[in-house]
C-alpha cells in the first residue's frame, strides 16, 4: 500500500516547509552560560508526554515554548536554558517525536509532536538504533535533541525506503541513511 501523507504536510512544497521551518525564531540557548543552576522538576516521558512534579503538561503552547529552550550537553544531560538560569530535565528517551514524514523534491521532512518541521539532511540526519526486533528511528532535532519516529511515521519511511531501493537506506538532503539499526 502506498504511503499518503495528511494534507497539511502533503499540500507544502520544501520550499514551504523550509520556510516555516527559518519562521519560527528560537532563542539563542547556545550562546547563554547563566550561573544560575537547579532542577526543572520535569520530565519528557518517552511517548512524549511533558510533565512537571509527576503532572502533564496539557497546553501544548508550553511545551512548544519549554521545548524551545531544551539543549543536550556533550555528557548527555538535557536542560532548559534562559539567560539567567539553567535548569536540568529528565528526558526518557527523546525529546520530541516524529508524528508524520513526507518525501517532497528528494528531502525527507518530518513533523514533530511540537508541530514543528524538520528537513533530514547533514543538520538533521537520521539514525537507526535498537535491533532487527525493535529498531528505533531518531532524527536529530538541534542542539544534540532528537525526535523519535513513533510507529506509523516508522512504517512510512519504510515504505519511502523499499519503494526506492531494495538496501532498507533514504536519502535526504544530499546524505543517505541506513534504517537497519547498526
């Protein structure tokens, strides 16, 4: 059966995407080193769902908001960064997950659970953990986040993969992928 995207990511060319994608303005996290250091008392579960002492966030403006701000460290620890305070969070498995992927003009772009988009290339590239029987699919976000294809955006860059080829391997912006967990 042949993949077909939802309308609002099948109706967008890249160049569409690629303009929502500079639209939205993050703050410069990476250029921020505030003193101030504590705990955020949150938690992005691996489903991703926020929480904050044990309790969902359920407005979905916070988290685009909070997921803004998130940066993964060269140690592995995540944490939400303001000029004047950085804060650790838990992150169970990714911080963001794949809810919907689309071949447009050769590229591979993903929307994610914070409705943001991503354009897979050498800013974002793609790769394959986990084994035969349970492989897990990340695409890098920024600043070290990932978002993780959840199981039907799985299954459709698997079917983007075996209708082009035959190795289980996509391509996307000028970069190819290997969807076979190393």
């Amino acid at each position: 059966m042949v993949y077909t995207p939802p309308p609002e990511l099948a109706g967008m060319s890249l160049a569409d995407i690629a303009e929502a994608v500079a639209e939205r303005r993050l703050p410069p996290v990476e250029q921020w080193s505030p003193a101030n250091v504590d705990d955020s008392h949150m938690l992005i579960r691996a489903d991703g769902t926020w929480l904050h002492d044990g309790s969902p966030i359920t407005r979905p403006a916070m988290v685009r908001a909070f997921s803004g701000l998130l940066n993964r460290e060269e140690d592995g620890s995540y944490w939400l960064v303001v000029p004047y305070q950085k804060l650790s969070i838990e992150v169970e498995d990714a911080c963001f997950i794949a809810t919907d992927v689309s071949r447009k003009d050769g590229d591979l772009a993903f929307r994610l659970n914070t409705d943001e988009l991503v354009v897979a290339g050498p800013d974002h590239p793609i790769r394959a953990q986990g084994d035969a029987d349970n492989p897990a699919i990340y695409v890098h976000v920024r600043r070290g986040c990932e978002a993780r294809l959840n199981r039907s955006t799985y299954e459709q860059l698997a079917q983007i993969a075996l209708s082009e080829s035959e190795d289980w391997t996509v391509t996307s912006g000028g970069d190819s992928y290997s969807l076979i967990p190393a």
